[in-house]
C-alpha cells in the first residue's frame, strides 16, 4: 500500500526566510505521480506542482523550488524568501497509475509566516 | 479551462436533518469525481469516488452517499445528519491529458 508523510506538522518562519516543507513517500509501483497542494484559509487546495517518478530533475517556478528524490522517497519543497501570503496548510500527495487516478494525501504541513 | 463548482458555500444544519451538496465540473467530459471531507482542520479523506455516470465507490462507511446523476455534476447527501459529520467537503475532478486532481471551492457544513 502507498503511503506520504509529511513530518513536519507546523513550521513558523519570519518572511523573508527560507522554509522547506518535508515529504516522504512509500509505494512499490514504479510509475507513479507526486503533487503539492496549497490549501490557503479560504479552503480551496490549489495545485501547484507535478512530478513523474521517471523525472527526477528538480523544478524552480518563481520562490518555489521542489527537489524529488528517488534514492531517499522523498519530495520537498523550498519557499525561498517567503511571505505572509504562503501562509497556509501545504500537502503533498501521491497518484499510482490506474484507471480510479486516487490520491494519496498526507497530513499535510501548516506553515505560518510572520511580518 | 475547466472549472468546477460546489454549492452551497457554507451551509449549518440541525442533527437529524438532510444533506444535499452539489458539485458540478464544466470544460470536460468524462470525468473521474471525487468527494474529500476534511475534519479538524487539516487531513483528507476521500468518501466516494465515480469514474461514471451511476458508478460510485465508497471509501468509508458512513452516514453519507453520494450520487453521480449526469456526466458532470455530483451530489453528496445524507438522510439524517450526525454531529460528526461537520466538517469542509471538498469536490475534485481528474480527468484524461491531465494527471492529479483538481477541487472546487469547498462547502463548510456545520450540524448543530
């Protein structure tokens, strides 16, 4: 069975400093999907990003960097010089090829950047 | 661009009392729909899924079901609600070219 942990239950960090939200994951397939989901006070998860398990080149989309390793099962995500408006509850989540495309989420990181 | 809705927005209701929550995706067809609700604050957990008109599965036994009448719209419901069923329902499509899930706004019930 797969699973995703995401350890961190809540980070607080000053803006403009540098935050990494952990995640680890567990599956035996060899193809499969990783994902992170912003789910702002207002509710709605946001998609933010998607990896494929035979890519393992990092990605960099503005302040948001994500670095996938197969080695370790692990898929973290960097904020770099973050601000209040990342304030929210971050997940990260797991998708196995099939025909029901179910998620895996895990508990999800709350992150709190202070003015 | 698909987009997908969820009403009410917010709704509070009394124990003992029905449910009818909605959800419909415009922008694509065929798609896989998904119920979550998110209780305490943070984790999800997925109630039903539907690949089909007419074809859900359940997740987890509850007091809740859900039904899939037409192609994009999918309904969530409850002859009699529980204390335990408040909570942040959320609604989620995931359909072919495009891999993940993707939600809807979120419907915040309170039961009473």
């Amino acid at each position: 069975a797969q699973k995703v942990t995401q350890a961190q239950t809540e980070i607080s960090v000053v803006e403009k400093e540098d935050v990494t939200l952990d995640c680890v994951y567990e599956t035996r397939d060899t193809t499969y999907y990783l994902f992170w989901y912003k789910q702002p006070p207002s509710g709605e998860l946001v998609f933010l990003i998607r990896r494929n398990s035979f890519d393992e080149q990092n990605e960099i989309s503005g302040r948001y960097s994500w670095n996938f390793q197969k080695s370790t099962s692990s898929f973290n995500f960097t904020i770099t010089a973050s601000q209040v408006v990342d304030s929210a509850v971050y997940f990260c989540a797991l998708l196995l090829s099939g025909s029901a495309r179910q998620l895996t989420f895990g508990s999800g990181t709350q992150l709190t950047v202070l003015p | 661009s698909q987009t997908i809705h969820q009403w009410p927005a917010t709704l509070v209701q009394p124990v003992g009392s029905p449910l009818s929550l909605e959800c419909t995706v415009e922008g694509t067809s065929n798609p896989n729909l998904y119920w979550y609700r998110q209780a305490a604050g943070r984790g999800l957990q997925l109630l039903f899924y539907s690949v089909g008109i007419g074809q859900i599965s359940s997740e987890v036994p509850q007091n809740l079901s859900a039904s899939r009448p037409q192609d994009r719209q999918f309904i969530l419901s409850s002859k009699k609600l529980l204390l335990s069923d408040s909570g942040f329902y959320l609604c989620a499509w995931s359909g072919p070219g495009r891999l993940g899930q993707f939600f809807g706004p979120g419907t915040r019930l309170t039961v009473l």
